[in-house]
C-alpha cells in the first residue's frame, strides 16, 4: 500500500518552465487528489525529504505546498508522526466548483427535449448558454428552485432525525409525508387518505409500477393522439398494443373512444385531463364524468395524469377525473418536476384500495423505497408552509410568462398560424402553415438560438400533424419571450 501511495506521488509531473510556482503547481495537484477521493480521509503524505526526493525539487517547494494546503484545510500535521489528509474537507469555492462541474452535456438536454429523435444534426445547431430562447424545455429553470428553504429544512431533518433519515423507508412512503399531501390534494379535491397514497420517484415510475401490476405481453392501452411520449415508451415496454384516440377541444373523442373499448378490451386508458401535454387541451366537466362511466362500463382503468392542474390561470376550476370516480376506476398520479425540484424526482400516485397490495409488491420490486432523507424533508417543507409559498411564487411568474407569450403571439404572428389560449398550464400548441416545415423550421431557429419541441414527437405515426409544433415557457426568461416570438414569426 505504502509502495501505491509512493509510486502515486512519483508519476506528478511538474513543469520547471511554466512559470507558475512549483508549491502551486503541486499544491493543486495534491488538493484534487483529495477532491476527487483518490486521497482518502487520515492518508500520510510523504515527509518533506520524501516527496522532494521523489519529484526531484527542494525541500522548500514541499514545506511551502504542504503549508498551503494546511492553511486551506485539505490536511493537518501531527507532531513527531507526519501529515495527514483532513477528515473534514474544506468548502467547495463555489465559482470554482460551477466552472468545473456545473456542466449538463447538451445531448443530455437534447434527449430530454426530443426523446427518441435522431438529434445528431441538432447537435452543432443548438446551443444551450445565455443567448438560447428556450421554448423547449418543460421544466424550471435552477434560479427558481428554492435552494435557502429546502436547505434549511434539509438539515433540521438531519439534525432531528440523524441516521434515521438514511434507513429504507416503508415502500409505500414516509408516513407522515403522506398524511401532509393527503391534506395538500383536499384543496384540489382529491379525496383520500394517507394509505391510499404510495410515493414514488416522479410521474414516469408511477406509471411503470402501474404497468407492470396491471399489463401483460398483448394487452391494450389507449392513449389521447397527441400525447406525453414518455408514458407510450412505457406502455412499449411492456409489450402492450398501444391504440390512440384522437383528442378533441374539450378531451378525447368518446364516440371513437367507446369504439376502441368494444373492440380491443382495453387494461389501461392514459390520460391528462387538465392543460394536456403538449397541447394544453382541457377536458369538460361532461367528458370527465362520461370516462369515468365508460371505464366502469367496460372494466378498465383510467391513470390521471396531474401534469400542472393547479397552474390554472383562469379560474376554471377542474375537478380532477378522480372526484368523479366512485368505483375504484381512477388511479391518479402526481409529480413535483414542474413545480419544485426536477432533480428529486418525486411523485405520488393515490390508488384503489383493491389495487394497493398488488401496486406495492410492483413497487418494491422496482427501488424498495424513495429516499428516506428527501420524504422527511418534503414533509417539513410542507408542514412549514414553504410549500404554498413556494407555489405561489412559481405560479405569478408562470402566470406572467403566459401572459407574456399570448400577447407576443397576438402582437407577431400572421393569420396562417393558429392556436387555442389554454388558460393554464406550461404549453402553447401551434399550428403552422401547411406548406411549412417543421424539421427545416427547426434548423433555421435553432441558427437564431431559438429551441421549440416539433409537434411530431407527440404522436405515435411520423406522418400526422407535421406542422405543430409546442412552445413551453417553463425554462425561457421573461426578458426574452417577446424577442423570441417576434424572430420565430418571422422565420415561420
């Protein structure tokens, strides 16, 4: 071990000729040793004469590095025995650390934005700095994350429950955290309980732990055309037969959709009910009450999907498919990403009690449990009342940023180019010309550093709606919304 360490120190090469001083030069090798674990906590560094021994440099250039890396934290002497490397390593330079680290690779982005797309021609078009006009991404941007909040309540949970933060939770959630979204939903009228809730890691695990208790190899799934492609991928993965439905102004066709019921016998029917992704379409209090008769009707499920109901910037009131369900017909799913912290990938999903055994054996199977440390923390968050500030927060500048788009949409877009005012939600669904488009409209905005997401990632055939196209304001800054607009009419 001793010969590693030894041979470790031996390969660092320092330049005589660089200028830089050669206590710095080493001083910054050996404090990134540290950094990136490769020294351990309690590690002995070489003596003095040792290392300049073995990197051939005067025994002053080790005293002096050896100083500086005392002062900054990263190690402590002990008398008569040597130095050692810190148990407690020093604060991160934050501009340091966001230099180095702070990095999301743009295909990552990409892929999030175009799932399934074939993006290498995107790739040396779009860029994702300060100049990009972000109408793609559908989730916040990090300056709205509530990082002083939740870090205060991050370590009162530490503080109060210790290393029983870290232990496996119960695989149907954090007790207490369910009891406090049980009261949380109350205001959006969903009626339940703390046990008819099971927490999971974001929306898109619900639905996989729902497909895998309810779906076999051949089964059928019917799904709004368009829809979220992430819940299809899903279904696929399963092997299920996915069949779509067209969506109308007020939710699904029901005529065509009590058809598909007839004749395929369907397990699941996914839906989001209020401000659809992508479309922002909302479905009347009429169609919500008729898909839930005819689930009952012909013995299938409903998943409801939340995607942001409570961004409703009307008034309009929605009651969710699930007030309407009386017979155990509604599973209904939930995630934070739009509203909180994506990176946390938290949901929830509030299930029938007939469904809640062979749910969470599903489960279990999938993770065990959520994090226990972010369940505790997201309790106390809403037991705080940081919840609801937080949400109101994110609700005025959603609210304004929708305003801002309407009314450069009205101000800059020509007649050929229509849309339905939502009321809510994070999505403008556009149609365009039928002579143009979208791949090289795509191309052309992506050279002005204006991102949009193509209506044809929604739907299931390449060939239907070729020219929408979805514009989010969940991520764009409000001080570019109406520049954005004003370029992207123009090269429509």
């Amino acid at each position: 071990m001793v010969i590693k360490m030894l041979e470790l120190f031996k390969s660092i090469k320092l330049d005589k000729n660089s200028g830089a001083p050669l206590y710095m030069q080493l001083f910054n090798v050996i404090s990134s040793m540290i950094d990136k674990g490769t020294l351990l906590p309690r590690t002995k560094l070489p003596s003095i004469r040792q290392m300049a021994s073995l990197l051939d440099v005067n025994t002053v250039t080790v005293v002096n590095c050896y100083r500086q890396l005392e002062l900054k934290g990263y190690v402590y002497a002990k008398k008569s025995s040597g130095t050692y490397v810190s148990t407690v390593l020093p604060p991160v330079d934050k501009k340091e650390y966001t230099n180095k680290y702070d990095y999301v690779d743009k295909n990552v982005i990409l892929d999030e934005i175009y799932p399934g797309e074939d993006i290498s021609i995107l790739t040396s078009k779009i860029r994702f700095d300060k100049k990009t006009i972000n109408f793609a991404s559908a989730t916040p941007s990090s300056n709205l994350f509530p990082v002083e909040d939740f870090k205060l309540v991050l370590n009162e949970v530490l503080d109060r429950d210790m290393g029983n933060a870290f232990n496996y939770q119960d695989s149907q959630g954090y007790r207490p955290l369910r009891f406090s979204i049980s009261n949380l939903l109350k205001e959006h009228s969903v009626n339940c309980s703390e046990d008819d809730i099971i927490i999971v890691s974001g929306a898109q695990q619900g639905i996989d732990i729902i497909s895998k208790t309810l779906l076999k190899d051949g089964d059928h799934v019917i799904t709004e055309s368009p829809t979220y492609r992430g819940a299809v991928a899903v279904f696929n993965s399963r092997r299920a037969v996915v069949t779509d439905v067209e969506l109308e102004e007020d939710g699904l066709n029901l005529n065509l959709l009590e058809y598909h019921l007839k004749k395929h016998r369907p397990k699941l029917i996914y839906t989001i009910p209020a401000f659809q992704n992508p479309t922002g379409v909302s479905y009347s209090k009429s169609k919500r009450k008729q898909l839930v008769m005819l689930a009952e009707k012909y013995d299938t499920y409903i998943i409801e999907d939340d995607y942001v109901s409570e961004l409703d910037f009307e008034n309009k009131n929605f009651k969710p498919v699930a007030y309407y369900d009386k017979s155990g017909r509604v599973i209904y799913i939930k995630s934070f990403s739009k509203i909180f912290m994506p990176g946390l990938r938290f949901g929830f999903m509030v299930v029938p009690p007939h469904l809640k055994k062979h749910i969470l054996g599903a489960k279990h199977a999938t993770d065990i449990s959520t994090s226990g440390l972010i369940q505790r923390a997201l309790d106390l968050y809403i037991r705080k009342g940081f919840w609801h500030k937080h949400f109101y927060s994110m609700y005025e500048t959603y609210k304004n940023r929708y305003t801002k788009v309407v009314n450069s949409l009205e101000k800059y877009k020509t007649d050929n180019i229509s849309y339905k005012k939502p009321g809510g939600g994070l999505n403008i669904w556009l149609k365009l010309p039928y002579n143009c488009v979208v791949n090289s409209l795509l191309e052309r905005a992506a050279s002005n550093n204006i991102v949009f997401t193509p209506g044809r990632i929604f739907f299931s055939s390449t060939s239907s709606n070729l020219n929408n196209i979805r514009l989010s304001f969940a991520a764009v800054e409000d001080d570019k919304i109406e520049a954005g607009i004003e370029k992207l009419c123009k090269l429509i």
